[in-house]
C-alpha cells in the first residue's frame, strides 16, 4: 500500500517545478492537486496524463483510485 506521501513524492519526481497535494488515509483512494508551469498550454487530459505518467503502473494496482485536479499556476 501507498500513502499519500509517497504519492506526492512520485508525482514531484516526475515534475520538480509542481506543487503536489496528496491526501487519503486509507491505502488506495487519494485525491491530489497538482500545479505545475509544465501544463501551460495542454488540454485537461494531457495534463492528467503526466500525472499519471509519474504514477506508472501503480495506477489500478496499488493505487486503487485517484481524484485528480490539475491546474497552472496564477
């Protein structure tokens, strides 16, 4: 099982430049928020994408599931 420390730890990995938000305390259902500049200008499911990219094959396996938001910053 994952928590949601190491969730974010993946995710700030794969993108230094993002501020990351993890919660969920139960092993497999998280929400995040992700910010990062390397979203400027992708669609919504582009930017979901590369987070899930960071997360690899964890995805549907250790993480059972992820409420995602992503955003650039203001």
């Amino acid at each position: 099982m994952y928590s949601a420390e190491q969730i974010q730890d993946l995710i700030e990995a794969a993108l230094p430049d993002a501020q990351v938000r993890v919660e969920g305390d139960d092993g497999q259902h998280f929400a995040a928020l992700v910010v990062s500049p390397q979203f400027e200008g992708k669609s919504r499911i582009e930017q979901h994408r590369m987070v899930y990219a960071a997360l690899g094959d964890r995805m549907g396996g250790e993480i059972h599931a992820l409420s995602l938001r992503t955003a650039t910053p203001d």
